[in-house]
C-alpha cells in the first residue's frame, strides 16, 4: 500500500552506520491528512556536478586522476548539454561527476578548478551546477515543490512515524483539487517574560525566564497554558503551571511542548528573541538535552543573520531550526512584506486587526513579579495576549496559504522565504526548466556592479486636472517584452551570430536569436507562468468556496515570481546575471512609452474625426495617463477602451496595454508623485489613489500624513480647495499653540546598517546609542526602527542632537522644536501638494495664523512647558499670586471657570483610563502601559498633567489669603 502525505521541509543528513564512508540520507518531513507526522528517509541519491575539461580527455582519465587524489568518486558519466549562457546549435561534451557523499563534493570543487595532471597535462575544468544546494539538487530531480503531496509506492516502515525508501519510489503529486489543500496542522504560539534586577533589557547570561505562554491551535480548537516561576494566580481559560525554581519550569516547559508536539510554531520575534533565549538559560543552567526540540535527536541551535536587498534593505535577525517543525516568526514576515511605520506587536496589530494590547514597560516587570501571586497573573495575562495575536495575525494575512502557494510555484521548500532572498526561487524555476531543455548551468564568479537606464520615466505636465484623466497599463509590461522579445542567456547571440543567423537587435546594441530558431528558456518560464495564472484565475471564478483562496494566494504567487526574472537577470552581483537581458528589457520598455505615447496622440485628435485631441499627460515605466479635455466620464471610459485596443495592436504578443482606471480630479506633482481619485467604472469612485506622497513615507511623523491625508480627501473627493488650506492653517496655528497630540510628532527612521559605517551622524543612530546607555540594550540593532521626537534647544545644538525618545519626552516634559516641525516635516510636503492648485504656498505657514499669545510664564500642553514655572493671576496673568488686587472682584467667576476646567480634566483622565482598562482586561489593576504606538498613552499622560496643574490653580485659588 503506497504511502501518502504533504511533504512540509526537505533536509539532509549522513548516515553513519557504514564502516568506511558516511552516505547523504534525505529526510523529508510531512503530515498526513489525517494529521499525523511523518519522517520519510530517502536512499541512493547522491551529489553531483558537471565540468568541462580545457583539454580533450576521457571518463577514464578524469576517474583516475581523482582516485590518486584518494578521494571517493562513484562514477564519471559523458553527457551532451549545452551551457544556458549564449546561443549554441550543437550539444557538446560535458563530464558528470557523482559523489559519495557532501565533503568530497565540495572538496573536489575547488581542486577541479585549479586543475588536474591528466597525461602530463594540466587540464583545468569549467565547473557546472557545483553551486546548486543539495536539497534542492534533488527536488529538482524528482520534480517536487514545495508543500506538494508525495506519494510513496515502497517503503519500509521502522515504526509509525519513520520510513525509509528509495528516491526511485517517490512520486509527486499534482497541485489541483483535493491535492491543493492543507491537512490540519497543529500550530502554537509562544511568548517569554524575563526580569531583569537592574531594571532595564534581560540578559540571557544574567536573567531569568520568569514565564513561557502558549496558545496551541488545532482543528478550530484553541488551548492556553503558561509556565510560571513562583505562585501565580489562576486565569481563567488558560491552564497556569507553578514553579519554585527556572530549571523546573524550562524542564516542564519542554515536556508540555514535545507533548503537545506542535507542526507550526509561531510568534512574535521569536527568532531573534525567544528561543535564543530560553536555549540560553538552559544552556547557562545546564540543562542536558534541552535543545532537542524537534523531532530528530538534532540539537537545534540559534545563529545570527543578516538580510540585504535593494527592495527591503538591511534586515538583521536570527534563524532557528526545530527539525520537523515550520516556524513562521510574525515579525520577520511583516517586516519584509509589509511596509509601516512601526513594527512593533502593538502597532501591527492595530494595523492589521484594530486591536492593542497592554505593553508593560520592563522597568515595572520586576516589582510585578515581586509582589503577589495577583501581579504575577497580570504579567501572565499580558505574556498570554503576546500569544494570541501572532494567531490572529498568522490567520488574518492568510500566511499558511500564501507562503505554501510561494513554494508551490517557485519549487523551493517553504522555509526558504524567510531565511532566503529572492534570487535561489528564481534560480531554481530556471533549473527546472533547463533540465527540461538540457542545458547546464555554469558557476559564474561576482562580476563588478554595472549600472543600466532603468525604466522610462516621462517628463510629467504638472498641474491639478479636474477633468477626468484616463489610466492605460502594459499587463506584466517587462516579463511580456521578454516573451516577445525572445530574451534568454539560451538566444544571446555574438555580433557574429547575429550577422550569420539574423535576430533581433535591441535598442541597447545587444542580440537576441529569434523563436522560430530558438525559444529561449526564460520566455518558456515565463509563458507558462502567464498561462498558469490566467488559468488559476478562471478556475477560481468556479471552484468552491474552500478552494478559493489557495487558488488566490497561488495566482498572485504566480504575479511575484513572473516579475523577479527580470531582476534575477539584473542582479549582477547574483548567481546567474545577464546585463544584456535586463538593460535590453528597460529599453524595450522605454521605447514602447514613447511609442505609444507617439501614436496616441498622433491617431486620437481632432484632425483625424476624433471630438478632442489626446493628449499623454505623463508616462511611468509601465503605464501612461491621457488627458481627453473631456468631463463626460462614460465618454472617456469609451475612448480609453478604444485607444487601449487600438494601441495593442500594434505590439507583438503578449504585450497588451491595458485600460485600468480613471483619476478624476488628479494631482500631478511631479514624477513618481501623484494622487488623484480613483473610478473603475463612469458612475462611482472607489478610493483616493497616491504614489510618491508622505502620506506614505514612514520617516515622516504622523501629523504630515494626517494633514496630507485630510488635505488630499478635501481637494480631491470633496473638491474645497479652500476648505483644505482653512484646514492647514488651523493646523499650523494648533502646532504653535501647543494643541497637536504628541504621538502626532513621532517621527521613526529604520537602521540599515551598524552605526560606524554611516558617512555622517544621523538623529536616530544618535539616540539609539543613547537609549542603549540608558539600559535598551535591543535599540541598536539593524533592521530595527527608532521613534523619536525633535525637542527645542539652543540654536548652536547640531539637529542630530535634538532627537529625543518620545517616552523621555513625556517623563521629563521636554520642549518641542515647533519651528523643525513646521520647517522641515510639513513645509515641502505642503509646498509640493498645494503649488499646483494655489498662487502662494507660503500664506499656508505664515500669517495671523501664526501669530499667537506667547505665555512666558505657563504654556498650555506639553509642547513648550519647559520655562520654569511661577504664579500668575487667572485673570490678567500678572505675576505673583493667583487672583491679583484688580481680578479679586471676579474670585466666583474665576473660581467656577477653574472648577469646570478640572471636570473636564476628570472627565478626559476617566475616558483615556477606561480606555485602557478595557485594552488590559482589568477594572482594578493600576495603568502600567507604556505602548510607544498608542495614541492613547501620550494623551493619558498629557492629560494627567493637564489635570495636575489646573487642580494646582484651583487649590491655590481656594486658599488665597484675602
């Protein structure tokens, strides 16, 4: 009976049981449909490269001279292949080498490169395919992707778990209908809580782990338990484990998980943070055997990493790996696919599923846990919440699905996209092709970077359109010219070539073998990719509704890797790079804009019958915007289906330009800045659309995208202009007045790389240095993102000086820097949005607005609270008591005015408190919260001041001695 399941991750390993020589063993693990585990040990598959000798030799002589070298060489094949890089019309010879095992694979590499003495000769040898991972050396071979189901014809079974078979047996199944969908996988959550004695950031080598929470979800069914040091108070719905000692509680944690015997284990940080940190402690407290925690007798370890790309720059983590299991770690995920403007739990979270939580600073978590067996339950409930949402998040972004239809199309295994970039999923696609084909793939050294002309950018017609502006797109422009255009490393032709075979000749003075003589590798790929999608699309429209969104996450997993080839191609410091195909790409690209641009105007004018002449406003790598001068909407939803037709024609297949939407009124700013409202039919409008606007940008702080937002909402979907530049210049007069909430202000700048190697001193560096002295020991880290807030100090203070933590802020009521608000955060972006619409931008930011009542002595808010305070009257605001000889007259008026000041402090205190009351789960426990991405932490706290200082006043009005 053959042998079913849902291969989860593919590794290997070497089995030891031979007397002479280890052999490379392939462990797949899965789940069945049933749920149950497996461990599949796969035999007889070995490693291998090719190599082509710079002199004419045999399979015998190469055999030979390796065995001098006394290393393990199974056997020497001849084979007929060809290279992938340039055009070649006859297959020629290449030498196969297979191995016994890893080490001398890898070995013989560096060897084969240097040469070997063969019949007195040194012959040299061109190596192919030796950098290609084992791993996926044999996916590729047998055909599987990535959580694909495989079926196993024979086999032996060591127990229920445990089989072991021959790579011969296996056969992967199809990814369609019932092989589409995912067995139940048991998945948990965990989160730590640590204490430190100082106060500040844990130590693994010096602090303890005080807690572990786990939220296990299987089959619908959700179950809580949490592992606590000392005696803590029951929760209810979740199951509290007590112990006197950290080893007990690691130990008794371990037994739980392995118990519990989880498929996904998921979490916030839990790569970087942790699981480092619990192996740490037990590590520190020698606890033998502890870091098994998979499901082989491997020892899991925890390494540094480092991610780098042009698309989410400098990225630092961790990679863990619990054999067996998926760890799906929430925070890296939503930091490479997502961009906001905290990554925080908190601010994800409220992001994602309009939910907070309590963020209990780590300079209270110590008296917490000293205290009662009650707080310890409050931080067991806050460690429990950190559970519950990376579940919620991990359901709501559908990333199971997604990450599995990922691995799917590009064939790698699954835990490949979060420990590996983009470039090994495109590299792998093209090995499977070029199997198919027969071509090897050459081992290439780094090339210097070369710079190309990236996509074609018009010079844009700047203004504000309130008559409708027609979008035309090129569907998938780069991978269709690629298509039409024939463009591979397989018809790369020389000068020669060209001359002798013709082809075609792109705009960057490169050639390309035609597709009758030759269709190229990658237009191969990418055709079936197009195809495949289109397909998917259709069959979603009628598949049921459980089908539905795999179907979906696979077509847009399809999208994504059709449009990383290009890159792949481009990337010259890469594993396959070919400038000619990636520069001749953004040529073509280039050249059908302007084409079209040409031809729009030139076919759609009055001179040829049409009622207005076109006229292309702007073009954008991919897409061009058209002004018809026409109000009537149906009229030029008409003509822009007419023109996108029209246009079409005239390219090769696939290339098809597109009518995807109207902007009506649109903003033209400049190039790459734009925004305007969106219709996708003549009667509605859908959204306001933006791109390159600080709505945004995340290193601006909120107030800019909350003013442009509002601005863009007024001129465009409400049409008042005149409303949008009232609405400004309140703003502005708030800013100096002290009235913007605080969290507004919080500006967050990511760290790329570590703080030495930036040319000159950044703001955020510079307060990361000083958070860590002040005890963050984490602030530092690349990949993080610091908050901060300029604060006001005297003119000769550099402005990287002025950034300050926001919560320092707070606790020390610290000045504002209002004029670096106004000057450097709101005045270009307000420049850039308002000077196509108005005469002077200028009136927006200076004016009566600007000029308030400065109190020297109390400023309301906490914005420029930093003079030291004395006593002025509430009448007159004269120095020296509360209630001057000349007021004492209006004592009632002024005694009833400051009485309702304070209610109505009370009243906003209360509202803020309930507020986060209802966020802790808890009506008795004091507010302890110190969530940096709260709106409702900052106005607590300004509140609270506000409340103690008309209380004061009014105190002291009451005791005024007559």
């Amino acid at each position: 009976m053959s042998l079913i399941f849902l291969q989860t991750h593919i590794e290997f390993m070497m089995d030891n049981t031979g007397f002479n020589d280890q052999k490379p063993v392939i462990v797949i693990f899965g789940v069945t449909k049933k749920g149950d585990h497996i461990q599949l040990y796969v035999h007889d598959f070995y490693p291998y490269f090719y190599v082509k000798p710079s002199l004419e030799c045999s399979e015998e002589d190469i055999q030979n001279a390796i065995n001098k070298l006394d290393k393990k060489l199974l056997k020497v094949e001849k084979v007929m292949s060809r290279s992938i890089y340039g055009y070649q019309g006859e297959a020629s010879e290449f030498y196969k080498l297979t191995f016994s095992n890893p080490s001398v694979f890898y070995s013989l590499k560096s060897i084969l490169e240097e040469g070997l003495i063969i019949n007195n000769r040194m012959v040299s040898f061109k190596l192919f395919e030796s950098n290609f991972p084992f791993v996926l050396r044999f996916m590729v071979d047998l055909d599987i992707r990535g959580m694909c189901y495989l079926k196993i014809k024979q086999y032996n079974s060591e127990s229920d778990v445990v089989f072991h078979t021959n790579f011969d047996q296996i056969e992967p199944m199809p990814l369609s209908g019932d092989f589409m969908i995912l067995p139940d996988f048991k998945t948990m959550s965990i989160d730590i809580e640590c204490v430190s004695n100082s106060g500040g950031f844990p130590s693994a080598k010096l602090d303890p782990v005080i807690q572990i929470g786990c939220t296990t979800n299987y089959r619908n069914s959700t179950t809580q338990a949490i592992f606590c040091l000392r005696e803590t108070a029951e929760i209810p719905g979740a199951s509290v484990y007590s112990f006197e000692s950290e080893e007990d509680l690691l130990l008794a944690w371990k037994e739980y998980f392995m118990e519990v015997d989880p498929d996904i284990l998921i979490g916030y940080n839990i790569k970087a943070f942790d699981l480092p940190y619990i192996l740490d402690r037990a590590e520190v407290l020698k606890l033998s055997g502890f870091s098994v925690l998979g499901r082989t007798h491997k020892a899991c370890k925890s390494k540094d990493t480092m991610f780098s790309s042009r698309q989410f720059g400098s990225i630092a983590g961790s990679e863990i790996v619990l054999e067996g299991r998926l760890i799906f770690d929430l925070m890296q995920i939503i930091r490479r696919d997502f961009k906001l403007r905290s990554y925080s739990l908190n601010s994800v979270s409220l992001h994602f599923l309009q939910e907070q939580k309590e963020d209990v600073p780590h300079s209270s978590m110590h008296e917490l846990f000293e205290t009662s067996p009650e707080t310890r339950r409050r931080i067991a409930s806050y460690c429990l919440k950190d559970t519950i949402l990376p579940l919620r998040l991990f359901t709501k972004l559908n990333i199971l699905i997604n990450y599995t239809e990922l691995a799917r199309v590009t064939g790698v295994p699954i835990d490949y996209f979060s420990s590996r970039g983009t470039s090994i999923k495109v590299l792998t696609l093209i090995y499977r092709e070029a199997k198919k084909q027969g071509y090897l793939i050459p081992v290439l050294d780094p090339s210097n970077s070369t710079t190309f002309e990236g996509g074609f950018v018009m010079d844009p017609l700047r203004g504000f359109y309130s008559k409708p502006i027609a979008v035309l797109d090129f569907s998938s422009l780069y991978p269709s010219i690629m298509i039409s255009k024939n463009l591979c490393y397989t018809t790369l032709l020389t000068k020669d070539q060209y001359n002798k075979l013709g082809g075609i000749k792109t705009p960057t003075n490169n050639f390309f073998a035609l597709p009758d003589l030759k269709k190229g590798v990658l237009p191969t790929i990418l055709t079936d990719l197009i195809a495949s999608r289109k397909a998917t699309k259709k069959e979603m429209k009628e598949a049921p509704e459980h089908l539905k969104s795999c179907l979906n996450a696979r077509q847009l997993a399809i999208k994504v890797c059709a449009n990383s080839i290009y890159g792949f191609t481009g990337a010259t410091i890469g594993k396959l790079p070919c400038l000619e195909i990636s520069q001749s790409t953004t040529a073509f690209g280039r050249e059908m804009i302007a084409f079209s641009k040409k031809i729009i105007e030139e076919t759609f004018c009055k001179s040829k019958g049409y009622s207005h002449d076109s006229k292309v406003i702007y073009g954008d790598t991919d897409s061009v915007m058209i002004n018809f001068e026409e109000s009537d909407m149906h009229k030029v939803f008409q003509m822009a289906a007419e023109i996108s037709q029209y246009v079409t024609t005239k390219f090769i297949k696939p290339v098809a330009l597109e009518f995807e939407k109207v902007y009506s009124p649109y903003l033209l700013i400049n190039k790459k800045r734009y925004a305007g409202l969106i219709y996708t039919n003549p009667d509605t409008p859908s959204k306001i659309d933006t791109k390159g606007i600080e709505t945004v940008r995340r290193d601006n702080c909120g107030l800019v995208k909350n003013v442009i937002e509002t601005s863009l909402n007024k001129i465009l979907f409400e049409k008042d202009v005149e409303g949008a530049k009232l609405y400004v210049k309140n703003i502005i007069r708030d800013l100096y007045c002290g009235k913007i909430d605080l969290s507004l202000l919080v500006i967050s700048k990511g760290i790329t790389k570590s703080g030495e190697k930036y040319a000159s001193k950044q703001a955020h560096i510079e307060l990361a240095e000083k958070m860590k002295q002040r005890g963050d020991e984490s602030a530092g880290a690349v990949g993080n993102r610091v908050a901060y807030i300029m604060v006001k100090k005297d003119k000769k203070t550099a402005g990287y000086e002025k950034a300050e933590d926001p919560v320092y802020v707070l606790e020390n009521n610290l000045p504002i820097d209002t004029e670096y608000y106004i000057e450097q955060q709101l005045a270009k972006p307000l420049h850039r949005l308002f000077e196509p619409i108005v005469d002077n931008v200028s009136e927006l930011l200076k004016g009566e607005h600007t000029r308030v009542v400065s109190n020297p002595v109390q400023i309301k808010g906490p914005l420029n609270a930093f003079l030291k305070p004395t006593t002025v009257c509430v009448g007159c605001k004269a120095s020296g008591k509360i209630l001057c000889n000349n007021c004492k007259g209006d004592f009632y008026k002024h005694l009833v005015k400051l009485q309702g000041d304070v209610e109505e402090k009370k009243e906003a205190y209360s509202d803020c408190w309930t507020e986060c009351q209802r966020c802790q789960g808890s009506l008795k426990d004091d507010i302890l919260c110190e969530n940096r991405d709260c709106t409702i932490f900052y106005r607590r706290t300004r509140v609270k001041k506000e409340l103690s200082s008309v209380s004061k006043k009014l105190n002291q009005l009451r005791d005024l001695e007559w």
